[in-house]
C-alpha cells in the first residue's frame, strides 16, 4: 500500500498511528506529498487533491482520513482500533469527531493566515473560539490511556495545535486534558509521527 502524506498534516498523522498499532506500518509506502502543489499521481488517486489518501495494492484508493482508518482497522489482524459496536464504538467515533473537528479548524487557521490580514477575520476569528470550545469540552471528557481512535485523534490534533501554534497556551485552563496529553504523546506511536516541517 501507499500513503500519500505530510510530515506536518494531523490527518496523516492519525492514519500514521492508527498504522503503527494495527502492525500495519510496514505494509505501507510513505509518499511525501505536497497536496498545495497538485501532484499528478496524488491527484490520479484523489480528485479531492487531499492527503492522506491510501492507494492499496490492487489501485484501489481510499480517503479521507476516517475512511482509510476504517479500512486499516478493517484489513488488519490484531485487536482493533476502532470497536466493532456498541457504546464504545460511538464513544470512540464521537471523540474522533471532536479531535478530526479540532484538526479541520486549526488547519483552516493556517490556511487563512496565509492569506493577507486574514488573521483578524470573522473567519479565522471563528476557527480560533471553535479550538477554544472543543478544547474545554475535552477537558471535561473522561479520557482514558485506552488506545482506539478516538483517542488517537485527539492526541494527533493536540499535537497541531503545539505544532503550529505555540504561542497560544491551552494547557493552563485544562490542567485535565493536558496530564492525559503528556502520558499519551509519549506512547510509540505517536513518538513516531510527530509532525516536522
Ligand atoms: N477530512 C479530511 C481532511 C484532510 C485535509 O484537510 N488534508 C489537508 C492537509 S492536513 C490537505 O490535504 N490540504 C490540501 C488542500 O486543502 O488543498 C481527512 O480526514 O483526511
């Protein structure tokens, strides 16, 4: 299989860990891609032109990031990531939900801030209370050192946040989610994938 990625996208990070713990990671070609510059081949296997996308050995390809989990989590013999039912299937999903929306926001962050003076708009302004809101939501959920996905998306989306904007401190007025943060960021997979330039 291939993984079209980036060092820095928390997307690709979650499907990077989600990999890792499914003993998958060795079955998967890393493509560093630039998703900005259009990439043929990139394009070829997404129209949407968006990493991560997975390109699988009979060319199938497969997006977006909760796709390919789900199909990682689905090909790969080892205990799943992503429970098969019941409560903690949509505990799991909803959390996902929360760090994937986490992500979408400070992404578009960086995307308006490239453009000029963007920083001070309606928009961007949005972006920032949406990260501020679901932050304090996660600080008030019960996370655990329990591995699924949803987990794994909050880490990785905690981990941009760091990443590309460390002047904005989140850990003070969530003392809770930022213990959980420093016991989850040191487990392998995510030592593995942390996000470079
Ligand atoms: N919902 C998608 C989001 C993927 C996404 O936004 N990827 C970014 C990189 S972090 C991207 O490819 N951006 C290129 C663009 O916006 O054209 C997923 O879960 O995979």
């Amino acid at each position: 299989m291939r993984l079209f990625y980036s060092k820095a996208s928390p997307f690709a990070r979650k499907v990077r860990a989600s990999a890792i713990l499914l003993g998958l990671d060795r079955q998967i070609e890393l493509v560093e891609t630039n998703p900005f510059a259009d990439p043929t081949s990139l394009l070829e296997a997404n129209p949407l032109g968006l990493i991560p996308t997975l390109v699988t050995e009979d060319g199938s390809s497969f997006f977006d990031s909760r796709v390919i989990c789900e199909y990682l989590n689905d090909v790969a013999t080892g205990l799943p990531i992503i429970p098969p039912a019941g409560a903690t299937r949509w505990m799991a999903l909803r959390l996902q939900g929360l760090g994937d929306g986490l992500m979408d926001a400070a992404v578009l962050r960086r995307k308006l801030a490239a453009l000029t003076d963007s920083a001070d708009q309606p928009l961007a302004q949005r972006q920032k209370a949406v990260i501020a809101r679901t932050l304090d939501a996660l600080e008030t959920q019960p996370l655990t050192q329990h591995v699924d996905i949803g987990h794994i998306a909050v880490a990785c989306a905690l981990g941009y946040l760091d990443f590309r904007f460390p002047d904005e401190p989140w850990r003070p007025s969530r003392p809770a989610l930022a213990a959980w943060f420093v016991a989850a960021q040191a487990e392998h997979y995510l030592q593995a994938t942390r996000p470079e330039i």
